[in-house]
C-alpha cells in the first residue's frame, strides 16, 4: 500500500511537532514501511536527521520524549514528483496528519479522486466541516456524535513499553505532578521514563484537552494513573484509552492522595472543598510503597492488567490499523 502522509509544515506555538500526526506516522511506517511517504518531512523524528540538524529539543513539545529517534533514513524517502504522482493516483491513500496545520495539495487531490483522511489533532473540540465531504475526517477531542466524523486518539511506539512491572519501586505517588514546573526536572527520556517505571502510581489529568501523551507514558512504562474527574470525559474522546478500568482504580486508590500535602500535588482548579480540608488537616503518612503493596499486594494485578492492555491496544500500529478499520466499515 502506498501512503502520501502529508504532516504538519510549520512552527505551531513555537514547536515544531504535533504529536497526533508524528505518532500516526510512526504507526502507518510500522505496517508500511516506505510505502509511507511523509512530507515535507517529519525530520524530528529520525535518528540520522534529528542529529544532523542538531536541533534543540526544548523546541519540541515534551522535550521530544516517546517521539525522538523511532524512524530511520530520513533522506531514503522519495519525496520527488509528488504533484505528477497524486495527478496519476499512484498513492492508495493521501492522509493529513494535522490537517488544520497542513493542507498542501489538497485540491490537486480532491480533482483527481484521490481517497482522502483528514486527522484533526488539535486540542479543541472545532471541527472543520469544508472537508467532512470530502474524505474521512477523524477527530481527537470528539465531544459528540457528529455525521462523518469519527473519533481518534494517541498512542505510544510498542517498542517504548515496559516488558514487566517494578517489583520494588521506588515511590507510591510519582513526584512528578503535572502542572508543577518544579517538578519537571527529567532533562532526558532514560530518567523520565525510569521515574514512572519506578512508581506505583501516577497522578494525572485532563490539561487543554482530555487526550495527553502523559497519561500514556505512565501507562507503558508500568505505573497506574490516578487520573482526577477521568469519568467526565466524553464518550466520544480517547475511545481506546481504558478509562471504565482507570475509574475503577481511581476510586479505589485515590484516598492516598492524602497522604499528601495537597498543595504541592494539586492546581489551583484542583483544590475542591474536600481538598482544603485535607490541606488543613493534613498530617504526614507513610509513603513507603512497599509496606503499601504489602497491605494491597492486588496492586501488582492492575498493573500487569494495564500494562498489558497497553501493549496490546494502545500502540501506534494499533492507531495506523484503526483508520483502514473505519474505512471499511463505512
């Protein structure tokens, strides 16, 4: 099968990436290899290019972790022709990856009966409806059921998750907490992912949209995310996420959360009635996560349960299968 992958073209909010359409890239070049032609080049995500360039990686979203080094050969794609050959239909598919940041060649496409995807990634719950009749149009923060539109959301590369769980880890609530900068102190992907590996469990939480690479990375490197108000989610936003299981969990675990200072583990949005209570009363409890599993040893069970969940349904090869999946079936 031969995929033109159109990516995203410029400088969005001073990064460079876009992290819907680099994962389905990934995915698509898992099943197709360079079958696959990205352009202009999603060069970021090639090892040879990333370090020709030598690229400061602050400039990318999340300092470029989970999506740095998982393509090869940059230069080995033809990227030549590519107007001649989408007036010949030589590609089966033409796909924009980030569709709201990218539309090159959209009309030539369309004239010539091109079949089209359009990946809507962006946090927002916009949907661009000029194109709804023109090709499959799927997006990330789907909040209802809207007519040709169809839901989608991240995935992690298969080869960056964890074979198996820490039996001794290190921390019960990883220090990391989202929207605490002081916090973020992991400079490469090594340690950020060893922190998660070594924690038992991970606070996490909705940010501009619902759908955050976060609640991924803590997934596959085998720690449980404790994730704040995930049952209001929509229906319709992160379908292949687990989220009826994380729910549970959370319920079941989230009193632990007071075993800390909630100002330092909660933003301000977080900080309910119930909260400052506990910010009041607070007292230091015993963190230890091995005398917690001794008193939970079940801990281990959902961690397995979610860590193979991710491997078998959260990868970017299962993100590339779903789209021709949705195709068929419509």
């Amino acid at each position: 099968m031969k995929i033109l992958f159109i990516g995203q073209k410029k400088n969005y909010k001073g990064y460079i990436n876009d992290y819907m359409s680099d994962l389905l890239l990934h995915g698509l070049r898992e099943l197709y290899g360079d079958n696959v032609i990205d352009y202009p080049g999603s060069w970021h995500l090639y090892k040879d290019e990333f370090k020709k360039r030598n690229f400061e990686k602050d400039k990318l979203w999340g300092k470029g972790f989970t999506l740095m080094n998982i393509l090869d050969g940059f230069d080995s794609i033809d990227r030549n022709d590519l107007s001649l050959k989408i007036k010949k239909n030589y590609f089966d598919y033409i796909i924009y990856g980030s569709i709201r940041r990218n539309d090159d060649f959209l009309e030539s496409a369309l004239k010539y009966n091109n079949k089209v995807f359009f990946i809507d990634g962006e946090d927002d719950s916009h949907i661009e409806n000029k194109y709804l009749n023109k090709g499959f149009y799927f997006k990330r923060e789907l909040k209802s059921k809207i007519d040709k539109v169809f839901p989608i959301n991240f995935a992690v590369p298969k080869n960056k998750i964890k074979n198996k769980i820490c039996i001794k880890p290190e921390y019960l609530l990883s220090p990391l907490i989202p929207g605490k900068l002081k916090t973020y102190i992991y400079e490469d992907e090594k340690s950020y992912y060893q922190m998660y590996h070594n924690s038992l469990f991970s606070l996490t939480y909705k940010k501009a949209g619902w759908d955050c690479l976060r609640h991924y990375e803590i997934l596959m490197n085998g720690s449980l995310p404790l994730f704040l108000d995930l049952q209001k989610c929509p229906n319709l936003t992160m379908t292949k996420f687990p989220k009826k299981e994380l729910t549970e969990i959370y319920n079941k675990f989230n009193y632990l959360l007071s075993y800390y200072n909630p100002i330092e583990i909660f933003k301000k949005k977080y900080l309910s009635l119930n909260n400052i209570f506990n910010l009041i009363t607070y007292k230091s409890h015993n963190t230890d996560p091995n005398q917690f599993l001794d008193k939970n040893p079940e801990v281990f069970d959902y961690k397995n349960m979610m860590l193979t969940y991710t491997r078998k349904n959260l990868t970017t090869e299962n993100l590339a299968k779903y789209l021709f999946e949705i195709k068929n079936k419509n």
